[in-house]
C-alpha cells in the first residue's frame, strides 16, 4: 500500500505555488501518473469517484496529501485526467496511452504529457539534442533560474528525469534528450489539452487493454473513435448495444465512403 499522508500538506504547498504564478514539477513521474489513470480505466471503465480511485490505489482516505498530489500530478501537469462534475474522467491522451489506436498512440502520447509539464516543457527546449547538465547541474538549474524551494530540488530532478526516461526522450546514458522518431512524424509542440468532456452514460468495465495497436495508417478520424470504444476481446457485449455499435459504424463508413452511384443521381 502506498505510504498514507493524512495531512494536505503537500497539496496545499503545490496549491500555493500554482497561485503565486512559480513553475513548479509533479511529485510522482509520469509512470507513476499513468498508473491512476490505468487504475480509473480498468476498475471503472474510464470514469470513477474520487473515493472509488483513492481505493484503486490503495490510499485509505481521499484527504491523504500522497493521494492528491498523486492525482494533481496526473490532472494539472501531465493531463491524463480530469474532472466531469463529480466524477474523474480519462482525457483522450490518457486513451492513446492505455488504448492505442494507431501504431504509434502509446510513444506521442506519453511525450505529449512530458511536454505538458512547463518546467520540463522549458528545459527540453533548452536542451534537445544537446547534452544535459549532470545531477548537480540540473539541481543548480532547478533552485537557482526556477525558483525551487531547497527541499523539492532533488525529488524534483529525479522526476524529470525518470520522466525524460518514461517518455522515451532520455538517452540510455541519460545525458542528452533526443525526441523519438514516430514513422517520420515530427510532434514539435504537445498537443493541448481542451478538458472538454461528454458524458459517458454506457462506460464498459475493462480487466485491461482496448483495441491494442492496430495498423490503421490513413483512417478516418471518425471510424478511429469507433475503435477506440469497443470493449476488450472477451467481454460480454449486450446484443442491443452491439447492435447499436454496428449501426452507427455502418452509417459512419455510408457517410465517409459515399455510393458514386448515389452522387451521380
């Protein structure tokens, strides 16, 4: 079980920094921030309660201070979740991490949420395809030109850089960031996030994994989202339900795919 802070200490610490306008770093990695959102995915098939995750992730109280800078760090920095009224919800780049779609969804999305944390944002930038400082640099880096209290500049660099490392863009040697070749593509700015959400009113319990990489170069944006809401193989599916996935399918491929006889006409 995780180790329980029943004080908001540490929230209330990165509260006061994000208002007061200082750049400030997670306080768990981008792995560590993966894994709630796989736990809101596999036990409530991508929407839950705030309680309901805190016991996912085994935290005895939804007041923990571990517990909500864990969360905070999937939420306002990297963007893997958010909130829909009183529920958390999975934002769509925390789907092509966990279900991905395209080949290469799981690898972009995870350096889109390294990116989407400013500080790290700032110091890739400076360092891409150069050589980084060593440990101590990068701690001088982090106290001195951000700002950061004395006692967040270690857990802050370790962070970044298992991160860095997480999302691909550390060198095995973790002493250059190099951005990952996506078949050619070239992401040069995270995509942002619109936290914008419809209600999921027909969620499906998932044990884990969606469609899995599929090969689907050049498809329709549209069918793509299909895919992406079908549940895992094996799993009971209502035949009304399925029924009502086909129809739309097939009125989505009518739509994208029209008849030449019928445009002639």
């Amino acid at each position: 079980m995780p180790e329980e802070n029943t004080s908001n200490g540490q929230a209330e610490v990165a509260s006061l920094a994000t208002r007061a306008g200082v750049i400030t770093a997670p306080y768990f990695d981008l792995d560590s921030s993966v894994k709630v959102a796989e736990a809101i995915h596999n036990n409530g098939g991508g929407t839950c309660t705030p309680d309901q995750l805190a016991h996912w992730l085994g935290y005895t109280s939804i007041r923990s201070g571990t517990y909500l800078t864990r969360v905070s760090a999937a939420n306002k920095h990297f963007g893997l979740i958010d909130s829909l009224g009183e529920h958390l919800t999975l934002t769509e780049r925390a789907k092509k991490i966990i279900t991905p779609v395209m080949p290469d969804d799981t690898h972009s999305a995870k350096v889109e949420a390294f990116l989407a944390v400013s500080l790290f944002s700032k110091i890739y930038e400076r360092f891409r395809g150069g050589q980084i400082p060593p440990e101590l640099g990068l701690k001088n880096l982090f106290k001195n030109e951000f700002k950061m209290p004395s006692d967040r500049v270690g857990p802050s660099v370790r962070v970044f850089l298992n991160s860095a490392e997480q999302a691909g863009l550390l060198t095995a040697d973790r002493t250059r960031l190099i951005r990952p070749n996506f078949g050619g593509a070239s992401l040069t700015q995270p995509v942002p996030q619109k936290h914008e959400y419809l209600p999921t009113q027909e969620k499906h319990k998932s044990s884990g994994g969606g469609v899995g990489e599929i090969p689907t170069g050049g498809v329709h944006g549209a069918i793509i989202g299909l895919l992406r809401d079908l549940p895992p193989p094996g799993t009971s599916w209502p035949a009304q339900k399925k029924k009502r996935f086909l129809d739309a399918f097939k009125a989505t491929v009518d739509f994208i795919y029209p008849d030449p006889e019928e445009e002639s006409s």
